[in-house]
C-alpha cells in the first residue's frame, strides 16, 4: 500500500510533469509527430527507472521535482539521464526544444 503511494507521488509529481513540459516546449516548435510520439515512449519507458531511483532516494526525487518545476534543470536532461534508452528520443528532440 505504502509503495503504491509512493508510485502514484512519483507518477504524478515527478514523471508526468517532466514528460508534459518536454511535450509541450516540443508543440511550441511545431515538432514532427514522430519526435513527440518517441518523447511520450520515453516517458514511459522512464517512468519506472524513475520510480526505482525515487524509492531508493527520496531526497533525489525531491530536489529533482523542485529542480525541474523552477527551472534550474531541463526535464529532458533528467528523462535521458533516468533511462539511458531515452537518449536517441532526446537527441532527435534537442533541435527542436533549443527553439522553445
């Protein structure tokens, strides 16, 4: 119970925010489909190295929520560094998130 709490708290405060401000910032560059479509995979492909890392520490998880909602990191260098397989996805987007 206690750890679908916290995978709810990760889900909805740390790996959806950062998937939809990537999204986003990639709509206001008129991205191809394809690009965002391979963003949106990568969030879910993030979501449960995130998960893992935010149980194992907390206090990460909290500074990087708090890190991304201000501004002081991008959401796509924490979603490439999470899950490595997100790397060719954040290449294909960096073009167009420099625009943004």
């Amino acid at each position: 119970m206690f750890g679908d709490l916290i995978a709810w708290l990760v889900v909805a405060f740390l790996v959806n925010p950062l998937t939809a401000e990537v999204q986003s910032r990639l709509a206001e560059a008129n991205a191809p489909p394809a690009v965002v479509a391979q963003v949106a995979a990568c969030g879910a492909a993030a979501a449960p190295v995130l998960l893992q890392r935010a149980t194992e520490d907390p206090w990460w998880a909290i500074r990087t929520g708090f890190a991304a909602w201000i501004g002081t990191v991008q959401p796509d260098a924490v979603l490439g560094e999470a899950a490595p397989r997100c790397g060719p996805a954040m290449q294909a987007a960096r073009p167009f998130l420099l625009r943004s």
